[in-house]
C-alpha cells in the first residue's frame, strides 16, 4: 500500500469514527431528552370513601303493645346511635316500667311494624325486696342492678350460664355494661313457670335473663349489631 492509500484509509476511518460519534451523542441526548420530557406515574391515591349513615326502616305507627312515649325514645336511641348499630331492621325494647310477670321485652321488626313479647328479668340490685317491679336503675359495677340505656348487642359465647351474648352499653347510663358483664342469657328463674308459682319472675344480677325455652328465637331475632333500648318512664 502507498502513501497515498494509507492517507486516503486514515481519513475514511476518522470519518466513520466522528459519524459513530456523533450518533452516539445525538441517541444520548435524545435518551435524555426523553426521560426528562416523560411524564411521571403518580400511584393513585387512595380515598376512603365516607361513611353514610344507614337508612333507617320505619313503622309507620307505634307497634301494638309498646307504649308510644317509650317507642318514641327508642327510635330517637336509635337515630342517635345510627353510625354505631350496623343493623336497623329490628330492635328490642324492655319496658321495666311493668311488672315481671308480664311480657315487656319487645322485638320489633320496624319495616313491617311486627312485634314478638318475651318476660325477661331485671337484677337483683334493682329490686332488693323481690317485689316483681324495677325500682331503680345502676351502672355501678357490683350493683347486680339492671342500667338503663341503648345497648349494641355483640359476639356470643358460652359462659357461667351457658350460651350468651355480649352487650356493649351506648349511653353514659350504662357505659360500664361491658365491664360488668352485662349480657343476654337463659334462666330458669324467667320460666313462664314462675309466674304461675310465685307470680313473678326470679332475678338476675342485672342481665337479660330470658326463659330457657326462648333464649333461640331472641338469638335468631336479634343477632350482633342491632340496638336494646332499656328504660322505664
């Protein structure tokens, strides 16, 4: 190869080597031209949505059997405690105001305005003579007396009387429901049978004592997260 060969080589490949360059610079700048031109991806921001109050079923009159002021108040227990009580379907009411001889633990389903009557017992702290009426009501823990107020019924489980169930206390009334045990149980003392040997039923340490044979259908009825109004003016 002459001189003028190599000259000619060299110059050919000083050419190629400042197009590959060129290039490369050109396909740098446009990746980071790209990158910076790209839009960035914002993860979605995860909005939880706002609690509604439920819609509340309504009778469209006071149920038979109920006092209306008493219906009154449990419905107004109810608006209030809304966000609270998953369920509004049905709701029980114990009128403590009548004797426990008779019928005064009402579930009332309120779309249909359909009311089933239990007896149920108040505690013994509340009617420290056994005179079949409620005197007065307590939320002081060791008073066995029945408190006043809504409850949020809970989970069940089988405790010292067997199958029972949970209450949750809503108001200042009967806050302390929970610590004191406060819950839904069967007796043998608030057996119909009772009202027909001593005209009254037996007390309980506060809790809703129902009859044995009953105890399954309050259950069924009721189930967690519907609202106990107790009161009795």
């Amino acid at each position: 190869m002459n001189n003028l060969d190599s000259v000619l080589t060299r110059r050919t490949m000083l050419r190629s080597a400042v197009v590959m360059a060129s290039g490369a610079a050109v396909s740098a700048c446009v990746s980071r031209v790209d990158t910076a031109l790209a839009p960035s991806i914002v993860p979605p921001v995860y909005a939880p949505p706002i609690p509604k109050a439920p819609v509340l079923a309504r009778a469209s009159r006071t149920p038979g059997g109920i006092r209306p002021e008493l219906f009154k108040k449990a419905i107004a227990a109810l608006d209030r405690h809304s966000m609270r009580v998953t369920s509004h379907d049905r709701i029980a009411i114990a009128d403590f105001s009548m004797a426990s001889a008779k019928p005064r633990f009402y579930l009332v389903h309120l779309g249909r305005g359909e009311v089933e009557t239990f007896l149920v017992s108040h505690g013994i702290g509340s009617d420290p003579e056994h005179t079949g009426l409620l005197h007065r009501f307590s939320n002081e823990v060791n008073s066995e007396a029945t408190c006043e107020g809504a409850f949020l019924t809970g989970d069940y489980y089988v405790g010292k009387h067997g199958d029972s169930q949970r209450l949750l206390g809503l108001d200042p009334t009967n806050n302390n429901a929970l610590d004191r045990a406060i819950v839904i149980h069967s007796a043998w003392y608030a057996n119909s049978d009772m009202i027909a040997k001593h005209g009254k039923l037996g007390r309980s340490q506060g809790c809703f004592a129902v009859g044995e044979y009953e105890l399954a259908k309050v259950f069924e009825r009721l189930g967690p997260g519907r609202m106990i109004y107790s009161a009795k003016a």
